[in-house]
C-alpha cells in the first residue's frame, strides 16, 4: 500500500489585485507516518530568492567530496557528493566509511539557528548532499548509526530541485511519498528510523541539482575524539 505524496493541508485564497492566488497551507503538525514514528514535512521556509542565495553559497563554500563506500570489501566511489559538518570533529561511520565533522560555516550555523528556531530542537551536525540531477540519488535506508543519538530528530532541509522523498515500513512495506520543495524543510524522529527506511529515488525527469541538508545530533556519551 503505498500513501501520498502528502503534506499539503489546505488552500486558502490571497487577494493579489484583481487576481485570486491560490497559496498552500501546510499543516506542521500533521504526521506523514500512519504508525510506528513521526515525520513532519514544515514546507518551504524561505521565499525563493533567499533560497537561491543559500544554494548559491552552499555550492561554492561547502568542502564538497564524492561520497565513498566500501561494500564486500570492494571501494566506491559516488558521483553524488557529501560534506561532513559540527560543532566538534565528530567521527561519523556509515556505509563502512569515517568521516570526520568540518568546523561549522556561518551560512550552515545561520541555517542551523532557524532550523533550531523552527522545531524546537537542538543539533550539533549537519551532513550535507548534493545531486547534480534527478538521476543521482539514495537507496533505502535508515539513519540508525550507533554515533547518532536514539530516536533523536533529523531535520532535512532541501535547496534546488524540487524531488520526491520515500519512506518504507520495515515490516509491512507500507510506503509514503513527500515533495521536498526548494527551501523547504522536514523532520523524521521518535521511533521513525527503527520502523522505517527512506530513500530519494533516481528521476531521468529532474535535470536540475539538488542540496540536501540534514541536521543531526551525535551522541555526545558515544562519541570519542579520533582525528589523526
């Protein structure tokens, strides 16, 4: 069963001169997830020019590396880039590779504050993605790393291309799709990434690129510093 995409709420008309603009409204609190954890998409949280200029910026001052995995024993090496930020030089390990966290840029602790500011929550790290068209993308996963605090919130916050995110109940294979929109912002926590796997599916339709933002918290208790 497959629900979405979702996230829309309602519409409400805007007088704009003689014409009617319809503008959507997106309910916050809504939770995209039918059971098993808590997904909000927030919609866009900055108006298209602003956006621009943060994807400007994230383009040209991120340290941006191909992303590498080893599997079977074998490296790969991705056309998609990462980056690896913090507010400590956290070691991260997924996909059987250590990365260590960058020092904090003024555009993603400006980022970071009004994400903070929008969900109430508390990060330290931010892993960043970037896809330089529709068919780059993710394969399903979830964010279960033992560096990562329990259930703790991840917030995704989405520049360029407009794309189509995926989640995957682990048990019933349930799935549930969003529009992650320029400038727009959502949240996965509680019990989401040990129910549920998500991915962003490859697109020949999108030809634009994509930066992915996604605000996390090591855990501090775990955490222990290993830079050479």
């Amino acid at each position: 069963m497959a629900i979405g995409p979702v996230g829309i709420a309602c519409q409400k008309s805007i007088k704009n001169g003689k014409m009617d603009l319809i503008e959507p409204v997106i309910d916050r609190t809504k939770n995209l997830l039918p059971r098993d954890g808590e997904v909000n998409y927030y919609g866009r949280l900055f108006e298209k020019t602003t956006a621009d200029i943060y994807l400007e910026k994230l383009l040209s001052l991120i340290d941006w590396r191909n992303d590498e995995a080893i599997i079977y024993g074998k490296k790969i090496i991705t056309k998609r880039k990462v980056a690896w930020y913090g507010e400590k030089p956290f070691s991260y390990t997924y996909s059987n590779v250590t990365k260590h966290a960058l020092p904090w840029t003024n555009e993603l602790l400006e980022l970071k504050h009004v994400t903070e500011k929008e969900t109430g929550e508390k990060f330290n790290s931010c892993l960043l993605n970037l896809y330089h068209s529709g068919e780059e993308g993710m394969a399903w996963h979830s964010d279960g790393e033992k560096d990562l605090r329990k259930n703790g919130a991840i917030a995704s916050l989405s520049f360029g291309a407009e794309r189509k995110f995926a989640f995957k109940h682990k048990g019933s294979k349930e799935k549930v799709y969003v529009l992650l929109e320029h400038g727009s912002l959502l949240v996965m926590k509680g019990a989401t990434q040990t129910h549920w796997l998500h991915r962003l599916p490859p697109t020949k339709k999108v030809k634009d690129l994509r930066v992915n933002l996604t605000f996390r918290t090591i855990d501090s208790d775990v955490f222990k510093d290993t830079t050479p």
